[in-house]
C-alpha cells in the first residue's frame, strides 16, 4: 500500500470508531425500546466495518 492509501484506512478506521461511540452513546440515551435496537445495530454494523478496514492491514 502507498503512504497515501494507508493514510486513508487510518482515517476511515478513526471514522468507524467515531461512529461506533456516538451510536453507543445515543443508544444508551434513547428510551424507546425500538430506536435503542436500531441504534444499537448501527453500533454492531460500524464495528463490522472498522474490522473489515482493519483487517486490510
């Protein structure tokens, strides 16, 4: 990989960790039982991703 493309997985990765956090921290917000599923598996599904950046590597 060039300087530049790891460079862009280190971004995305920091990205897909952000993302994870704030929709952690929105689910254990929520009241609603529905919305908090929902945030939840937005959660699990940056998490998918950031590995799927990670593994990359």
């Amino acid at each position: 990989m060039t300087t530049k493309e790891l460079l862009y997985v280190e971004d995305a990765l920091g990205h897909e960790q952000y993302f994870q956090t704030k929709c952690s921290e929105t689910a254990n917000q929520i009241q609603d039982s529905e919305l908090k599923t929902f945030a939840q598996q937005l959660e699990q599904k940056h998490k998918e991703i950031f590995q799927s950046f990670y593994s990359l590597l």
